[in-house]
C-alpha cells in the first residue's frame, strides 16, 4: 500500500535555503514548502510502502543532520485516505 508521510522542521535559521535544496534532491520527497517563521518547513515524503518511505525519511535525516532544530514525523494513516466517503461513514458509524 502507498505510504505518505508528513515532515515539519524547525531549521537552524541560516540554513533554511540551503536544506530545502538538499531536500529537494532526495528520493521520496514529493514536496517540499518553505515557511514563513517557525517551523521552517514542509514536506511530504511518499514511497510504494511504509517501511521505504522510513527509509526515504532516514536518507533525509541524515543529509541535514546538525542543521534541524526540532522536527515532527506524521505519517498518513492510508486506511482512512482511500476513499472519503467510507472513512466518513466509519466516523459517523
């Protein structure tokens, strides 16, 4: 099953260009959005399944490592994110 996860990073103020251009060369990384103010960025890591995109997630960790003040990983939950008309059934349920 597709895996979609959701970064936030808090950056190390200077660097926030700098690492939205690593980023933006690594596999998984979809999407990436520069913020204004905190936290820096955005980003959306996707792969063809959960244990790649932690992989993708590691890969792109490592490559800003020491320039990341505080970050948050939200992974998607694709059970729900399939079809939005049975996930609203099983909230109303």
């Amino acid at each position: 099953m597709p895996a979609k996860v959701y970064v936030i990073l808090d950056l190390v103020h200077t660097y926030s260009a700098h690492v939205a251009q690593i980023l933006r060369t690594k596999p998984g990384v979809a999407q990436i959005d520069l913020l204004d103010g905190a936290p820096s960025i955005i980003m959306v890591i996707e792969a063809p399944e959960r244990l790649k995109a932690g992989e993708y997630l590691v890969d792109v960790l490592d490559s800003v490592d020491g320039m990341i003040e505080n970050l948050r990983v939200l992974p998607v939950d694709q059970s729900l994110a399939k079809s939005p008309a049975k996930s609203a059934r099983r909230m109303t349920s």
